[in-house]
C-alpha cells in the first residue's frame, strides 16, 4: 500500500486535516484514499469513504492516507 504522509500542527479540526490529506492524495494519485492512520490524540476523526485507524506509530499532528487493496 502507497501511503501519502501529511503533516498539519495548526490548531483546526482533526477531521478539517484529515479532510486537506485527502485531498491532496486525491490530487497527486487521481484516485481517493480508503485508509487513513492516525494518531490517538487526533481518535474521532472522520473524512467520508476513508476508514480511520488509530495507530501508535503515527506521530502527533501527521497523517498517513492511502489505499487498500
């Protein structure tokens, strides 16, 4: 799986960054992501069509977008 990371530390909503990530997979890859890692402080998070798992891994304020297969 190709993930796009992206990283926001501004002070707007979790589903707000998530949203911009997205859209920038979307721009680069010319197909919507499906998947989406998230840190835990960012849990509740939402973006329509992309499941959203909590991973320890992702560091605070970054974002992991892609596609399962």
């Amino acid at each position: 799986m190709l993930y796009l990371h992206w990283f926001d530390d501004s002070k707007r909503a979790a589903s707000d960054k998530l949203a911009d990530a997205c859209a920038a997979y979307t721009r680069r890859f010319h197909a919507a992501p499906t998947v989406a890692l998230i840190h835990e402080a960012d849990a509740g998070a939402q973006a329509e069509g992309v499941e959203v798992r909590v991973m320890g891994r992702i560091g605070k304020h970054n974002y992991q977008v892609g596609r399962s297969e």
